[in-house]
C-alpha cells in the first residue's frame, strides 16, 4: 500500500476488497491526515490478524463501518468486542 494515499484527506470511503492485501495498512491506521475516513472494506482479502495498533489510536473512533469479511482471521482480540458499539463490523 503506497503511504501516499494517506494524502487523500477528503476520502470518506476506501474499498480495498480482493486485492491479495496480506495486512491492515499502517500508514491508514496511524494516519492523522485521513480523518473523515468511516468506510473501510478489505474483505476478500489475506489478512491474518487485526494489529493491536488499531485499539491504540483514534482509528476505530473514526469509522463507521470496518469490512474484514473473506479473510484468513482466525483469532478475534479481546478489544474488539468492546470497541464495536460505535461502527459496524463485518467479519
């Protein structure tokens, strides 16, 4: 994933569904620029776990909807649960 698209700071949505994506971007995750980000799919992809880094930041208070559905995650952390009240997630 190019950190350039971190730049994008009006993007609202970023579907990266079936793109053989192996991980959640960091560069999206600790982004500050991508503010208005609430949709973000990447289902159908290779992803194997959902970083820690994710609970640690502002990132998942930001979005709205989170697609991590069709991928190779076989473990779900603890936060998770306690995080999903305030977006929808698909897994």
């Amino acid at each position: 994933m190019p950190e350039c698209i971190t730049k994008l700071t009006n993007l609202w949505w970023l579907i990266l569904s079936n793109n053989q994506v192996r991980e959640i971007p960091e560069c999206i995750v600790q982004s500050t620029s991508m503010r208005r980000l609430k949709v973000l799919d990447l289902s159908k992809n290779q992803i194997r776990e959902i970083p820690e880094s994710i609970a640690k930041n502002t990132f998942l208070s930001r979005l709205r909807q989170l697609n991590l559905s069709k991928n190779q995650i076989r473990e779900m952390p603890e936060w998770i649960s306690q995080s999903t009240d305030r977006y929808k997630l698909d897994l």
